[in-house]
C-alpha cells in the first residue's frame, strides 16, 4: 500500500531532493558568507560555490557559465527577459509576439506592456497545442523586436518547436526568449546550436527550492536587455541584490543530477504515465489534451465528459485542473485549443503529473482510484437524473 495521498502535481511544483537540502545546507550555516565580500575567506567560499553552481546550470543547456544570471525564478525571468529586451530595444520597434498558452508571467508582462506604449500579438495554437510556423512567421512585422513562446507547456506538457521558430526569428532579427520552466530535466536542451537569444530556468519544478531561478542571455551575439532590478550593479549589472548563496546551491544541484539523471528517469516516467493513460482512456468520453506525441513524458492532461467530480473530492490523490497560478479560474490553456477542450459544461479536466519519487505501487494505486471514482460519480449521477 503507498503513502497517501499520492502527489501526482508535479507540474505546480516538486519535492525538493533530499541530496539537494544536502548540499544547501552548509551555505545556511557555517559558509554563511556574502559572495561579494572577496576579502575574506567566508565571502570567498561563498563566491566560489555561486560560480560552481553557475557551471551546473550552464551545463544542463549547454551555454556559458557568463551567460547565466540569477533571479528569483522564472517568473522574473520572464519579466527580465521581456521587459528588458523591449525598454532596450524600443529604437528599433514596439511590436512583441507571443502566444495564448503561455504562462501569466509571459502572458501579464506582455500586457503590462501594452500599457507602456507597445503592441502584442498574441498567437492561438492549433487544436494540439502546438503553434503553426506559418503563422508565427506571418505574425512577425517590421517592427518587431521579441517573439516569446515556451518550450514545455505547463498545463498540457506540449513540446514546441523552438528550433524552427527560433530560426524564424534569426532570418527575420527578432530576438526570440524562451520559458523553459518546465522542460529542465525533461528534455536535452542544446543552447550552443538551438537559436534562442534568451532563456528563462527556475529551480522548483526539477527538484529544487522556491525561490530560485535563472535567466540565460546569450553572448554572442550578444543580447542587451536592460535591467529591472536597480542597486549594486550584480551579475553583469542584469539583477542587483545580494546573491542568495544557498538558493543558488540548490539550483546548481539539482540541475547536476537532471543532467545525470535525466536519461534514465524519463523513460521511466513515461511508462508510469503511460500507465495511467490507458486506466483512464479505458473509460468513456475520455480524451488527451495537447498532442501525445509532441510532449513530455511525465504529463497527462485529460478532458472527462459527463463527469464533474470536484478534485477536492479526491483525497487520496493530489493533481490540479489548471496551472496552480490561477487557481478558482478556468484554465486560459484549455480554452485556447478551441472547442477540444471546453465545450462540454460537464466536462472535468484533470492535469496528472509524474514525477522522480513517484513509485509504481503510487502508480497503480492512483490508476485504479482515478477509474473508480470517474465511474461511480458517473453511475451515482445517472441515478439520480
Ligand atoms: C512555474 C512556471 C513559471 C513560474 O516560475 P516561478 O519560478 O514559480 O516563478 C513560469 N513559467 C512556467 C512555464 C512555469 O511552469
């Protein structure tokens, strides 16, 4: 018997490993010293276990360790990168584009935006989630400076094509950031041959703390933003503040083992989640939200006819209907695919996530509890009508 209730939200946010607390806690304690005092030994511990961590981060996308900035996570990445490429680039153009199944940290900074005097495209995807490179291309103007569009789709797990876009947006001198929040540890990501300028990274969805994150600017060739964050001029004068050492530790961390790891743990995952996809598509009315093919292998995002179980009612297992961010609200990503995901009232939608400590009796306990209660709330309401 697992240990209920059963986490299966990997996606709002994961456990962090306990090798990861390992190795942060000394930064808490005795190597407790600020990173910019290089004239004593405790700053200069510090400082060195910052620039290792740096070195980890840089080697899980394979950029430069110069090219890696901190900050609190990927949402102020996303304002960093989106607002900063558009106040330095505002010369040459006011026009961003990006997409409707992004994130609200993407999505509320672009509209933020739009208030200071610049435009914003805001693409739908097709019906699999995926965005069409006909339409991005088409969606590009003169006066574009920034195209912005996530790797890993928070909600649905879909994979876009950042290769080709970005390679849209070389031929075109956009500058092109990308949200990969959700793809670290995932999916190899190869920033020495992908063409992305700007690259937004957070700790917490691969095993790390809160509060943590990084944002890669590219340097060659090289990318100018302008700071949000004004005081002390750190990290290339990109985000002032004192650095956050045994944060930065933690990042470092658990960003090494995604890297050693990954390969293995991912299949792994895949057939756990497989699992529970065909417990579930055993049922009637049960359809895949985003494409299967084109997307990771922790997540799976179903629509359910006929059946509008609260989640709360389900307490032995823990899973989300959205992205934890708008809680209470239905979800912008589903809605954005069109009548695929949202035109049955009594549809429920279930976002199920795996993840690294996830065991296979959790596995088939939660397959067999999520069929249950799916078939008995559907039998128990076919009754009363
Ligand atoms: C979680 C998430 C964010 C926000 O990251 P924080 O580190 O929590 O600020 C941004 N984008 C995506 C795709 C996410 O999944």
């Amino acid at each position: 018997m697992p240990n209920l209730p059963i986490y299966l939200d990997n996606a709002a946010t994961t456990p962090v490993d306990l090798r990861v607390v390992d190795a942060m806690l000394p930064y808490l304690t005795a190597q407790f010293g600020n990173p910019a005092s290089g004239t004593h030994v405790f700053g200069q511990a510090a400082s060195r276990a910052v620039e290792r961590a740096r070195e980890h981060v840089a080697a899980l996308i394979n950029a430069q360790p110069a090219e890696i900035a901190w900050t609190s996570g990927a949402t102020e990445s996303n304002n960093l990168a989106i607002k900063g490429a558009a106040f330095a680039n505002a010369r040459r153009g006011k026009h961003m584009v990006t997409v409707a199944t992004e994130h609200k940290a993407t999505l509320d900074t672009m509209h933020w935006l739009e208030t200071q005097g610049f435009a914003v495209t805001v693409l739908a995807p097709e019906s699999n989630g995926l965005i069409s490179l006909d339409n991005f291309s088409n969606s590009l103007r003169a006066d574009t400076v920034l195209a912005s569009v996530m790797l890993v789709n928070n909600e649905i797990g879909v994979i876009q094509n950042v290769a080709a876009l970005g390679r849209i947006c070389r031929e075109r001198g956009v500058l092109f950031h990308v949200d990969a929040a959700q793809a670290t540890g995932k999916l190899p990501i190869d920033l020495a041959t992908l063409p992305i300028d700007l690259m937004s990274l957070t700790a917490h969805k691969t095993y790390g703390p809160k509060g943590i994150g990084a944002l890669y600017v590219r340097n060659a060739p090289q990318v100018r933003i302008e700071c949000q964050m004004h005081g002390g001029g750190h990290e290339h004068g990109l985000r002032s503040g004192t650095l956050a050492t045994h944060q930065i530790v933690g990042i470092g961390e658990c960003f090494r083992i995604a890297r050693e790891e990954m390969a293995t743990e991912v299949p792994r995952i895949r057939a756990q989640r497989d699992r529970l996809w065909d417990a579930l598509r055993a049922l009637d009315g049960v359809r895949l939200n985003g494409d299967l093919q084109q997307r990771v292998a922790h997540n799976l995002n179903i629509s359910i006819a006929n059946c509008d179980l609260p989640l709360a009612a389900l307490t032995e297992v823990a899973i989300s209907s959205a992205s934890a961010c708008i809680i209470g609200q239905a979800s912008h990503v589903i809605a954005a695919l069109g009548d695929v995901g949202s035109s049955e009232t009594t549809a429920m939608v279930m976002r199920i996530t795996v993840g690294r400590f996830n065991t296979d009796a959790d596995i088939a306990f939660a397959a067999r509890y999520l069929h249950d209660k799916i078939k008995t709330h559907r039998a128990v309401k076919q009754k009363a009508a």
